[in-house]
C-alpha cells in the first residue's frame, strides 16, 4: 500500500494515483499540476493554504487504503 508523509510532494501523490485529486481539492488544494505542485512538499503547501498538513495526510492515506 502506498503512504503518504507531508515530505512527499503533491507531485509525488498525484503521479501515484491521480484519482486522489478530490481529496486535495476538498482541503482547498486545487492546483495539483502547477509548478509548486512538484517543488513543494504537501507540509509547505498546506501551510501556504491554511491546511491542516497532518489532517490531509491522514485523509490521503486513508484514501490509498481504502483502494488497497
């Protein structure tokens, strides 16, 4: 099963499963291809966004689990 830590990019978990999208976007993270999506780690960018890291983290990795 893939986990997901707030070290990884966006980048990183998008190239994994693209059908994660919806739940960076239900935290307010809309810009999954931009170039920040790659150079940024999830904990940078949840803190540019208002985003609880750890929060979103959990939801992602219990979204790959549930696919698992």
């Amino acid at each position: 099963m893939f986990t997901v830590d707030k070290t990884m990019s966006i980048a990183t978990v998008m190239k994994q499963d693209p059908e994660a999208a919806p739940v960076f976007m239900s935290y307010g993270m809309h810009c999954l291809y931009c170039p920040h999506a790659s150079a940024e780690s999830i904990e940078q960018a949840a803190m540019v966004h208002g985003v609880d890291a750890d929060a979103l983290v959990k939801a992602l990795n219990e979204y790959f689990a549930s696919k698992a």
